[in-house]
C-alpha cells in the first residue's frame, strides 16, 4: 500500500458518500491528510451531515481500519461536536476538505476558522497534547499499545509537536509533519535535529510494521529520538510560556512544573488539589496530581466532568482503579458515548484496570470497536496473569 492508494481510497470512499446522500461534507483528517502511511495507517474521514441522513455502509481495501467520524446537525453542532474531546477537534481542526455541497463547505471551514481563533481552546490543546505525548508511554510502560507510533520519540509524538506548532501560531501551514518541524526549527522553537528525527521514527515504525525489527531493537535505537524530543518539548515551552500563560490561561507555576515533569528538568513538588482558575489548569494539575487522592479531589470540582480533565486522569499512573470505573460510569449515557469513545479505550488499557472495570463495560452494554475489544482483551488476559502470579 502507497500514500496514494491510501488517498486513492479515501477520494473512493468520500465520492461513494457524497453520491448516496446529498447535503455533505467529507474531508480527510489524520495520517490520511497528511499523507504520512505505514502499513497499518488506518484511513481517517470525518463526514458533516447536517441533515442527518443515514450513511451507507463503507468497507477499506487497502487500510487497516476505517476511521470515520461523523457529525449531524448545523454549525452550532458542528462546533460542539469539535469541541467535546480532541479527537473530534483534530478531525475538524486539521482536516482536508475532499468533496461536498459548495454552501456547505464555505459554512464548515467558517466553523474551521472560528475554532482557529479560538485562542483559549488551542492554548488548551497544546498543554493536552504536549502532556499525552510524553505521559502515556510513561504510564504504560512495557505494555504500551503500539509503541512504534506511541512510545517517547516516536512519530506520534512528533506529529503532535508538529500541531502544537501550528495551534500556538494559529493557522495550519502545512498538513505533513516535516515541514512544519522544519518551519519550527528555522523559528528556534524546537531543535534544529526535530525534522530528521520525525523522519527516523518514521521508517523505524515502518520496519517494525514490516517485521524487519523488533520493538526490543527499536528501544535501543528511539533512546536519541526521545531525547530529542523532550529537548523540543523543552524549548518550545521556554519560548512560548507566556503565551500559553495568557490564553489557556493558567498559573505560571502550574505551567513550569509541567514543563519539568515532561523534560526531566526537576521534580517539582506536585499540584495539589486546589481550586482552578480554568478547565486547563484543571486538566493540568489532574496530569500533575501525585497520588490518587488528588486525582479524585480534582474530578469532584469545577471542571472535573470535562473530557479533557477526565482524560488527564487516564494518563496520570496514581489514578486508581476506583476513578477509572467512575470515569467509565459517566462515559454510559448515550448523550456521551461517542464523545468519550476514547476515555473508554484508555481505561481500558490503563495498568490499573480491574475486573470491576470490565464487568461494569458488559454490563452497560457500551458499543465496541475493534479496538476496545482488543484492549479489554489484554485487560483480561493481563489481570489473569496477576491473578495466577500472585497463587503461586
């Protein structure tokens, strides 16, 4: 599979759609935009269908997964269904428009556009995703769920770089990834090595999809690439920290004990569960908070029913299983389900996930994917495994 049969696929798909059901939009959002394919890239789509008309069923012939993404209603919900997590926000924020009613398009990308000035909402962003970057595999350790894409140095982690770029200057330049860490290193907000180094996570994902190496192998030759990485982190926090500062807008001191858990500068002491002048600061000090207690003291305040604050909790390795069950619990009314997707899978795939955790999924009766079979399967088998290993 090339870039261009993936991107083949995706104008097939988006073209089947707009031919079944008139009064759409499709656009190409992800790995699918930007044209960067290893030989498990999942095709990602997002479809707005103000009127709600049901969708034919599409099959992938060449990706792994489809990835679509749809959204009813007119701009209002548009809007909202953007802003509800940060999958939802990169499918709008970063997408490519492939096809669609031309009135439509002109009202989408309006809605694109008020999103990019949305300087509280992009400030938001970067915290979340400059903290998921280096906290998930950090989290998840030996278990980590694809650690060709998601481990420290590897290509999410550069791609996420890449968008904060993008979100603290307010427009996206460039979908691929390389030039806009090219744009940044001539700007001096991450190191000159960035660019290169997204390339080598790149082909090393693609050897390990490939079976020319193993994980074990890619370790050994990441260890640079991680270190590159937090050294980016680290200057793109030091220069863009007033910024970050003024829009989120969050406390100078929340903002440089993240920048010292995320570089390795310092062990600061960490946030308490105090109150919180905004959502960021709230999802920041849950990313931050040292023990369990201050993970629970934070989603019982202000702001702690946020996506963002909630999926702070799942990165953070102190959340216990007790918040990770409440986390699920909140995610079960059908008004939630598909926003809280993904704080369902990351529960799932957290180290301290229970068989409380699972039953309570099969008993709610939450709809599926593929994917979260296969991580409450390792759940599964994992727990099984702590449970022969303390018989012994």
């Amino acid at each position: 599979m090339t870039a261009t049969m993936l991107r083949d696929e995706a104008d097939l798909l988006a073209r089947t759609l707009l031919d079944a059901v008139p009064g759409l939009v499709v656009t190409a959002w992800g790995s699918t935009a930007r044209r960067e394919r290893t030989p498990s890239s999942d095709l990602d789509l997002m479809c707005w269908n103000p009127g709600g008309a049901e969708l034919p069923a599409l099959t992938v012939q060449y990706a792994q997964y489809l990835d679509l993404v749809a959204c009813t209603g007119g701009r209002g919900a548009l809007r909202g269904f953007a802003t509800a997590n940060a999958t939802d926000l990169h499918a709008v924020m970063f997408s490519e428009v492939i096809g669609g009613d031309p009135a439509l398009v002109s009202a989408f990308e309006e809605v694109v556009g008020d999103l990019w000035r949305d300087s509280r909402l992009r400030a938001q962003e970067v915290c979340h995703l400059l903290a998921t970057a280096v906290l998930l595999p950090a989290v998840h350790g030996a278990t980590l769920y694809r650690p060709e894409k998601f481990a420290l140095g590897a290509t999410r982690c550069w791609t996420a770089l890449a968008e904060c770029g993008a979100l603290i200057e307010g427009r996206s330049r460039h979908h691929a990834t390389e030039p806009v860490l090219g744009a940044l290193a001539a700007q001096g907000l991450v190191e000159p090595g960035a660019p290169a180094a997204f390339a080598t996570a790149m082909r090393l994902r693609r050897d390990c999809e490939q079976g020319r190496t193993s994980h074990r192998e890619q370790q050994v030759r990441r260890a640079a690439l991680a270190a590159e990485f937090l050294a980016s982190v680290r200057r793109l926090l030091d220069r863009r920290h007033d910024w970050l500062a003024a829009n989120a807008p969050l406390d100078s001191e929340v903002l440089q004990q993240l920048a010292a858990v995320l570089t390795g500068t310092a062990i600061p002491a960490r946030a308490e569960g105090t109150a919180c002048r905004s959502e960021p600061q709230a999802m920041l000090q849950v990313f931050l908070a040292g023990s369990a207690r201050q993970v629970r003291a934070q989603l019982e305040r202000a702001y702690g029913g946020s996506w963002w604050v909630r999926h702070a909790a799942l990165m953070n390795p102190h959340t216990d299983a007790a918040t990770l069950r409440l986390i699920v619990r909140q995610s079960a009314s059908h008004r939630r389900r598909w926003a809280d997707r993904n704080l369902l899978l990351y529960a799932l795939r957290h180290p301290n996930a229970s068989q409380g955790l699972l039953d309570d999924i099969a008993r709610r009766g939450h709809p599926l994917r593929p994917m979260d079979c296969e991580a409450a399967r390792a759940a599964a088998a994992a727990l099984a495994d702590r449970r022969s290993h303390h018989s012994r």
